[in-house]
C-alpha cells in the first residue's frame, strides 16, 4: 500500500492528517477513487441510518411523565389518608370566648362496650432480697 492511500485512510478514520499530504493523495486519480470508494464502504458498514425517514425516531417520553402514577397514588394516599385521620379523631369545638384556641374532646368508651382484660396465666412474685435488691445511686 502507498503512502497516499495510508493518508486518505486516517482522514476517513478522522486521524490528524496534514493537509499537505492530503493534497497530494487526492491530487492523484487513484487516490480521489480510493476516498470515494472507502467513504462509500464505510458508509455501508456503519451503523447509520440508511435514509433520513429511518433516522428519524419517536419522541421518547421523559422521566417526569412515568413518575406521573407514582406522584398520583402517593397524593392519593396522603389525601385517603387525612380524610380518615379527620373522621376518626375527636370533635373539635370552638369556645365562644376564645375562637382562637380550638378545644378537642376525647370518645370516651362506654362501659358496656369496654372488654376485660384477659385472666394471667403466670404470676411471678418479687421479693426483696431474694429476686431483687434495691440499691441507691449509680445508673
């Protein structure tokens, strides 16, 4: 191989090439067919679209748009959420002597509602000395 077609060669490539040498290797016939012919090859070989209708692609969506459900189930949840928590907590009232200040009163159970506590099935007993001592100070 000569030295023309070793400078057209790197100028394809996109190689440094000095631009008198690349004047000189396409001043000559075979060298201007050599680039037209590598160019065409390559052009054959990369993987570039062949005509501009297959270069162009669908927009693709951005990252904000698959979030969308993520954001609309979280703001459902809080929103669900709220609403239960304001259903579920006492009444609030307000004082006609002081509107600033909102007074919140316990539910209390009735006692015929209310379920006794279960009966232990163990009962350990402590004593002084024996299971424990009581010392003052320290941590």
């Amino acid at each position: 191989m000569t030295d023309y077609l070793d400078v057209i060669a790197a100028f394809a490539d996109g190689e440094p090439v000095k631009g008198d040498a690349l004047k000189a290797a396409l001043a000559d016939e075979a060298g201007r067919e050599y680039l037209v012919d590598l160019l065409a090859l390559r052009g054959l070989v990369s993987e570039a679209p062949a005509s501009r209708a297959a270069a162009i692609e669908p927009p693709r969506r951005s990252a904000a748009w698959r979030l969308l459900p993520v954001a609309a189930l979280l703001v459902a949840g809080v929103s669900g959420g709220f609403a239960m928590g304001r259903q579920t907590t006492g009444s609030v009232t307000l004082e006609p002597s002081a509107p600033q200040s909102p007074v919140v009163t316990a539910q209390a159970t009735p006692p015929e509602l209310r379920i006794p506590a279960p009966e232990p099935t163990r009962v350990i007993k402590l004593e002084a000395g024996t299971s424990w001592n009581e010392r003052s100070g320290g941590n």
